[in-house]
C-alpha cells in the first residue's frame, strides 16, 4: 500500500470516502432542508460517524484525512472520485490517496 511514501487508493479507501461523503449528503438533505434546522452542523456529526468506523490500511482517523475525504466535494475532485469509479479495482493502485 505504501509506495516511496505514498498510500495507494485501493477499493476499500474508496468505499470510506463513498460512505462518508454520502453520509454528510444525507445529513444535509434530512436535517438541514427536511427539518429545516439550520443550527445541525453536518460537518461535526459526518466527523463523529467517520471517526466511528474501522478504517482500511492507509487511513487514519485524524483531520487531515478526514477533511481529504470532504475535498472530493469540491468541483476538480469530484471528478477524480468519477475517475476512481471507473478505474478497475486492480488498476486503483495506481492512483495516490496521500503522501506521507
């Protein structure tokens, strides 16, 4: 997983980045716009829920990878996310998820 200091994407990473930017999605459309409560921090309860879960080789539970996985919201990441999600599992490795 790690190649001169980088940890390689594999399909595992991909699935944590999948479900945390989905969990964040759902927070906001349920809390924020269903309920209309503008005081819900989705970016405080989607911390809490990434920090609860069993992370893959080559993630860590610190901000640093979790504000990672918020950065494939932005506009240039999302379509790297797309491009990740067409790239075959084996071929995922070729792709860097962070430098050490």
């Amino acid at each position: 997983m790690n190649n001169n200091n980088k940890v390689l994407m594999s399909m595992d990473i991909l699935n944590v980045i999948h479900a945390v930017i989905d969990y964040k999605k759902h927070l906001q459309s349920y809390h924020v716009m269903l309920l209309d409560n503008k005081q819900f921090n989705t970016v405080v309860e989607t911390e809490k829920f990434y920090y609860s879960l069993d992370l893959p080789e080559g993630m860590s539970k610190n901000k640093s990878d979790f504000e990672r996985i918020l950065s494939f919201e932005n506009r240039y990441a999302t379509e790297q996310l797309e491009d990740f999600d067409n790239t075959e599992e084996s071929d995922l490795c070729m792709f860097s998820w962070k430098t050490l």
